[in-house]
C-alpha cells in the first residue's frame, strides 16, 4: 500500500515530467535556450521531479522498482545547486530518453495501488 503522501508526489512526479515532456518536445537544446519562458520551464518541471524523488527516497529509501529515481535527485542537485554546470543538451536528453520510462512506471505503480 501507497501512503496518501507518496501517491501525491508520484502523481506530480507523473504531471512534471510530462509538462517537462511537452515542452522539450522535438525541439535541440538551441531552440529551447532561444526561448526563455521555454528554457525556465523545462528547467522548473525537471527540478520539481527530482524534488518529489528526494521527498519520496526520505519516507522510502529503497524507492520504488523501474524508477530511477537517484538519477532524478542527482539532476534536480545540478540544477539547483550546480548553476554553472549546467547544460541545455543534458537537459534534453533526460527528458527524452529517461522521463518517459519514468511515467511509464509511475503510472504503473498508480494503477497497481488504486483503492
């Protein structure tokens, strides 16, 4: 059984980062750079998916099968705290390659736990 405050952050889990999905869309890391609001926005959802991972790992350290959910805590660091290092193409590259997987198997685990 989930617990009514992990079922809330995997749900903003789910909502962020496909918000962060919509907005990368099949534009590169350029075209997102040229539009600030954009690049703000994919920079935002990403940070609010890690921060709900962190959350998630404090109540249950061993978090959840399929989810890689350190990989989003390890972004959300860069993002908030590594300002110089961070980079638009990475950016990209976990939201295309990484976010999808983790919907998947957080709207998995959604549906398994329905009450």
């Amino acid at each position: 059984m989930i617990v009514d405050n992990i079922r809330f952050l995997l749900q903003d889990i789910r909502d962020y980062a496909r918000e962060a999905t919509d907005l990368v869309g099949d534009r590169d890391a350029s075209a997102i750079l040229s539009e600030r609001l954009r690049e703000h926005g994919v920079i935002r959802t990403t940070t609010i998916v890690g921060e709900a991972s962190a959350q998630i790992l404090r109540i249950r350290p061993e978090g959840f099968p399929g989810m890689e959910l350190r990989e989003a805590v390890r972004l959300r660091n860069t993002l908030v705290h590594g300002y110089g290092k961070i980079r638009m193409e990475l950016i990209v590259d976990v939201v295309r390659q990484d976010l999808p997987r983790l919907i998947a198997a957080v709207e998995a685990l959604l549906r398994e736990t329905e009450t």
